[in-house]
C-alpha cells in the first residue's frame, strides 16, 4: 500500500460531520492526513471520527461563538503538534424566512456562523 497525498499533513475541517464538509473530511482522511472533525455536536463529531478511524481528531466548538473559536483552534494546534497544513472553514448553517419573520437572534445567529 503507497502513502497517500496527504501523509503527514494536518488537516482543520470546520462543520466537518455532515454534507460537503463530511466529504472533505473523508478525502483528506483517504489520502493520509490528520483531520480534526467539527461541529456543535460533540455526538457529532465522535459518530465521524469513529467512522473516518485513526486519522480523524473530534473537537466540538459552535462557531458563532468567539470564545468557542479560540478553543477550537487551541486544541486543534494541541492535538495536531502545533501545526495545521490545511484550514478548510466549511462551517455554516442558513436560518430561511422572509426576512420580516426571522427573529433576530436567527439573523444574529446566521451571520456570527457564516461571516464572522
């Protein structure tokens, strides 16, 4: 068996559980990288290291929050040796409603997750 493309690269995957980002996840796990899997969920994010095997970190973080943020990126740098070779910030949940019906803190919500 050859080592993959990736073999020796960390990885960071931001709303890594499900969807595209689940996807790269895997892809970057195949080819040999470490991959620190996020989300808000911790159940989440061990459901997908469990799947992706050795090479996949869990780390539960909501990043709309700024404090969760830092401690996502202490631990990833922790559990990664220092060291992140590839950030994908996949992270990002749309909260739909004519824009007269969402409740603001859905609006605040959006736009902590997807732009801040």
């Amino acid at each position: 068996m050859t080592a993959g493309r990736l073999e020796g690269k960390a990885a960071l995957v931001t709303g890594s559980t499900k969807g595209i980002g689940l996807g790269i996840a895997r892809a970057y796990a195949r080819e040999g990288a470490r991959v620190i899997v996020n989300s808000r969920s911790a159940e989440d994010c061990a459901r997908t290291a469990r799947e992706l095997g050795k090479a996949a970190i869990p780390i539960a973080a909501d990043l709309s929050r700024t404090d969760e943020v830092g401690r996502l990126a202490k631990e990833a740098r922790a559990a990664l040796a220092g060291r992140v070779d590839i950030l994908v910030n996949n992270a990002g949940q749309p909260r739909v409603a004519p824009s007269e019906t969402l409740p603001e803190a859905d609006y605040r919500y959006t736009m902590g997750l997807n732009l801040t």
